[in-house]
C-alpha cells in the first residue's frame, strides 16, 4: 500500500486517504547519527533567564547541522510529535519534556545539559547519551560572558565536531527575542517577540518564515505574503538556507507546486542531511509525476534514515512508476526482510506485480498479505482479498475471481459494512453481468423503501441513477436519481445530491461547466467540482471536453494508486481526440485495485482499460496485441 490522498476511492463520495509512516533497520550504508539536542535547564534563580535554554539548543542545533555523520534533529521536528505526545510544560528541561518525542522522532544520539549565570559568567554543560544503551558518550562544558548564548553554543559545537556552520544571527536582542517566541503558547506574545526578532536583525530569516506562518493559519494570507515579501526584500543578506525555507512556505501560500518543488530542490541540497526535507521533496515529485526525482530523493533520504521502512516502501512506488521495477522490487524486498510481519511489505509487493502485469503473482501475495493481516489496510478487513480478486478477473478466469470476490463481501458483511448489500452486484455490474446486476439492485432498493430503510434505499437508487447513465438511459437516470434524493437523509445525502446532478438533461459542455460551478461553488472544491464535471461529460458523451478537467485532476494527484482510474479515464479522452502516442504511457501500467472494493465509477474505467489498450495497439500495428486486449474486454464486459 503506497501512502497517498485518493479522489476517486470511494462509491459515490470525495475520500482523502492521510500517509502513515513506519521504521525499520538498513545496514545497507553506513549510518548517521541522529541527533536531537534537547533544551538546556535554568540552573539559575533568576526566571528571565529561561529563554536561554532554548536560545542555546536551537544554536547547537544549527551550528551542528552541516557537521559530518549526524543529521540534527530539529526543535520543529520534535515538536511535531506534540500532537501524539501532548504539549509539554515550557521552559522546563529538555531531558524530562522531549525526550519522548526525540526518541520518536528517531534520535539515537540525545543532547542535554544545564547553565547557570553566576558572577557576570554563563556557565554552560552538554551530556550526550546513546539512545539505544543509555550510557553517556561524551561531557563537554563551556564559560562565557554572561550575556554570550551564541558564543558558548559556538564553543559547544566547536567541541563536537570540527566543521560547524555558522548561526544566521550575532544579534543577541534578536536571539532572545525569537526564542522567547519560539516558548510561547501565546500566539499574541509569539506574534509579538517575532516582531521584536525582526527588528533587532532584519538578516535574520527563522521570524519572518514563523510569523508568515501564523499569519496563515488565522486565515490572513494577505499579512502572511506581506512579512514574506518583507523577508524577499533583503535578498542576499538573508542565508542561502533560509531564502529557500521562505521560498517554501511563500509557495505553499500561493500554491504553486512547480515553485515549491523547485525551492524543496534547493533546499535539500543546501540540507544535505536532513531526511525530512529529501522526502518532501520526494512526496512533492510524486505529486507532480516527476517519478524519477522522486526515486533519487527517496534514495537520498534513506542515506540518512536507512531504519526507515515508509521510505522504502515509498521508494518501491516512486522506482516503479519511474520505470525501474527492479529497483523497485528490491526495495520492497528490503522492506519485507527487515518487517516479516508486516503484511503492508506483502501488498506493496503485490501492487509493484499487479502494475507489472504478474497478476498471478500479484494474486497470490495479496492472499498471504490478508492472511497474515487482513485488516491492516484503512479501507477496511478483507481489501487483499478485492485486489486478489482483481487480478484472477484480469487474466480473464472470472470464476475463481467470483469465488475471491465473495469471500470479501462476506468479511465486510461480518464486519457490519454500510455497503455490504451493494457489493455482490457492484461486482456482478463491473464484470459484464449488468442485466442481473441491475434487477437485482433494484429488487434490493425496492424492498428497502418497503422495509423502512430509507438509507439503503436511497444509496441503491443512486446507484442505479449513475448505472442508468452509464447505459445511457437518461431519463431512468433522472427517475432513479429522483427517489434516492426523496429517501435521502441530510447525514447520507451525498450519493443522491450527486445522482441528481449527473442525472440532468443532456446539454452541451458549457452548460455542464456552469452546472458544476453551481454544484460546487465554493474555490475551495476545486478538486470536486473538476471530479463532477469529468463524470457528466463522460456519461454525456462529451468525452473530448472531459479531457479539461480529468488532467487538472490528474495534474494533482500524482500518483495513480487510490486514482486509479484517473489516467485510463484521461487516456480515453485523448484516443477520441485522435492522439494515441499520449494515450498509450497512460495505459501501460494495470490500475491497482482500490481495497474499498468496486467503487460507483469504477465501471468508467474498468473493463473499458482494455477496450483503450487495443485501440492503442491496434494504431500502432500490433495486431496480436490488439486482439487480446479486445477478447478480454469483451469478456470482461459481457458484449
């Protein structure tokens, strides 16, 4: 299973699928040390002294940050896993609050100490423990002036490794004052102590980039472009690596994606040793299909976090969609090697056979992963088993795809599955037999608008409204959409809404651009008014004009697995258009099965991926090729 956000998964319905991430050990390079340092301890009486703390580790940290064999841990990254972990008291000592979440974090290295301020002098002592044994590995302390924080993390830094990198500010008033923010839960005193930051050292990038940053999340996008326009304005003079943080976040605020790639380049090249900056860009380049980018930046980041299995599993996906299956491969065996028990290794594998076109191979690992984990998957217990079924229908033996199919509707039966009525003749539809599929469905919604389950009534005849069209019965479309929206209950109502509108009057493209913008007004469902618009001008025969929003679709998703459907559907578009040579890398790979199970305009796509392939084929002389393409679709279709 690759981590990834899904538009077309779910029957009749908008799903957004969020990444999980998993560890495991590679010794196939030489490691990194990881290591987080965490905040210092006041030692001190005196209170206005606790910005120190974090002034000190947040140095430390920066300064060591191009330092050879160890990728620091950020204060950003560890607090990332407050969520998880919970918020922890501020300005209390790093090795009691964070020590958690460095370990989380992946840290094997921890650095931790206290400071005093006594006589005009800062006194300053750094312990560093091996994560794994608990033993300290080394004890530094330094003296400085009392008002040095940076020259007594200098010193630190100089102590642990020789080639340090300079801190973005000599300002102390800047130092305190950021990180005093940095402290706060206020956010008007953190809002506050940034402006003093910038004051005191307009040079200094870390406040511009954190205030930009609040300023979005209050919904004020205008102040946010202003403090970063503030930042762009001193250009040189702010550091190299902090010009490309700020390019960053200034292209998410205008969601540009090929700018945020471009300053995720930069800034993993200014980053070397930060794994989280290589797999943003990995995960951005997948978004964007620059496969190949994505491949070597996942590689770059397994280099300083080889225990890692996420990435790997990542790396399979990306290698695969990039061309190199056997790249792929390998890093899924890898992956299965370092977690036996993980049936995710076990599907992912069957995924990268299933893409390959080894849908026996492909069957059988989706088998063993369900049974050595059939509810690992988040669409719920049994998915293996669809997917397993998906590649025994694709050879064409239908029976024992039946048999696999019916062994999945029985696990979500048991499992008290909304849908569980549906699926048995969402198969029986997506296989060719739609006479039976249909008499029944309706059979079923029938006896449910009888039986007092306006619920599943009104699903079922949504469900007939969009078969309807897909058979081009329009006006049955519209009656059937008509009775699941009078049954439809405000909690459930989406099917029905959208029958309704797909069920409409056929009507020229314009009109179906218009309809779509009223069905989804707001900018913010860009993705779902390009998805309903799609729909309707596919079921209205306006397969051209689809092409439009099918490829804003396809341009934001990425890759094809949970869209699975997405570049068979834009594929169709451009073979109507007569452009078979941007058709045919559309086609080449097998769509991985949703493990939902056959979603509502699943039978847009599938079995008509066939029909398209010998088309393709059949433009480009292959007429052996063509004919088995044609024979399956017939088959798999019933015509």
């Amino acid at each position: 299973m690759y981590c990834r956000t899904g538009l077309l998964a779910c029957p009749l319905g908008i799903a957004l699928l969020l990444s999980a991430a998993g560890c495991a050990r590679s010794n196939t390079k030489p490691e990194l040390q990881h290591f987080a340092i965490l905040r210092f301890e006041n030692l001190s009486a005196d209170s206005n002294e606790d910005w120190m703390g974090r002034a000190l580790s947040e140095v430390l940290s920066a300064e060591l940050s191009g330092a050879p064999g160890l990728a620091v841990i950020s204060t950003a990254q560890l607090r990332a896993f407050d969520r998880t972990l919970g918020v922890r008291p501020i300005s209390a000592p790093g090795i009691s609050t964070e020590r958690t979440d460095a370990l989380a974090a992946g840290a094997d290295r921890l650095g931790y100490g206290d400071y005093s301020v006594r006589g005009g002098r800062l006194s300053v002592s750094l312990s560093i423990e091996d994560a794994h044994t608990g033993r300290m590995v080394k004890t530094v302390s330094v003296s400085a002036a009392a008002n040095d924080v940076l020259g007594a993390a200098t010193d630190l830094a100089r102590q642990i490794s020789v080639r340090t990198a300079p801190y973005p500010t000599h300002n102390s008033d800047c130092l305190e004052a950021y990180a005093e923010a940095l402290e706060s839960r206020n956010l008007p005193d953190t809002a506050a102590n940034l402006g003093r930051a910038i004051a005191a050292d307009p040079d200094f990038g870390p406040p511009y980039r954190m205030l930009a940053e609040l300023d979005a999340q209050r919904g004020d996008k205008a102040a946010a472009m202003t403090v970063l326009n503030q930042a762009m304005a001193r250009g040189d003079a702010i550091a190299p690596i902090e010009r490309a943080r700020i390019a960053v976040v200034d292209a998410d605020l205008q969601a540009d994606a090929a700018a945020k790639q471009a300053a995720l380049t930069e800034l993993a090249k200014l980053e070397p040793g930060n794994s989280n900056a290589w797999q943003t860009l990995a995960v951005l380049a997948m978004s964007r299909h620059s496969y190949k980018q994505a491949e070597d930046a996942y590689r770059r980041a397994l280099e300083i976090a080889p225990e890692n299995a996420s990435l790997l599993n990542e790396l399979g996906y990306s290698a695969a969609y990039a061309g190199d299956f056997e790249a792929g491969f390998a890093a899924l065996h890898r992956y299965q090697q370092l977690r036996p028990n993980d049936a995710n290794a076990i599907d992912s594998l069957g995924d990268l056979n299933f893409l390959a076109g080894h849908l026996r191979e492909a069957e059988e690992l989706y088998l063993q992963a369900n049974k050595k984990d059939p509810n690992f998957l988040p669409t719920g217990p049994g998915g293996d088993l669809f997917k397993a079924a998906m590649a025994r229908a694709m050879t064409g033996d239908i029976a024992p795809a039946d048999d696999l199919d019916r062994q999945f509707a029985e696990v979500r039966a048991a499992g008290h599955d909304p849908n569980a009525p549906f699926r048995p003749l969402q198969w029986l539809w997506l296989t060719g037999r739609r006479t039976q599929a249909y008499k029944e469905l309706q059979s079923l919604a029938r006896a449910s608008e009888a039986g007092s389950q306006p619920l599943v009534a009104s699903h079922a005849y949504a469900e007939l409204a969009i078969w309807s069209l897909i058979s081009g019965e329009r006006a049955t479309a519209a009656e059937m959409a008509q009775k699941a929206a009078a049954l439809a209950t405000p909690p459930a109502a989406t099917p029905a809404l959208i029958a309704r509108f797909l069920s409409q009057p056929s009507a020229p493209a314009e009109e179906w651009r218009s309809r779509a913008d009223r069905f989804a007004a707001d900018p913010a469902q860009g993705a779902v008014k390009d998805q309903m618009l799609a729909y309707a001008l596919l079921l209205d025969g306006k397969v051209k004009a689809a092409a439009e929003p099918l490829q804003r679709l396809y341009n934001a998703s990425g890759i094809a697995v949970n869209e699975e459907g997405l570049p068979v559907l834009l594929a169709w578009t451009l073979l109507e258009s007569g452009d078979a040579a941007a058709a045919a890398p559309l086609l080449k790979l097998n769509p991985v099965p949703p493990g939902a199970g056959v979603s509502t305009f699943m039978p847009l796509y599938f079995p008509r991926v066939f029909e398209l392939r010998a088309q393709v084929a059949a433009k480009a002389g292959k007429a052996d090729e063509a004919r088995q393409n044609l024979d399956l679709f017939r088959k798999l279709s019933g015509k």
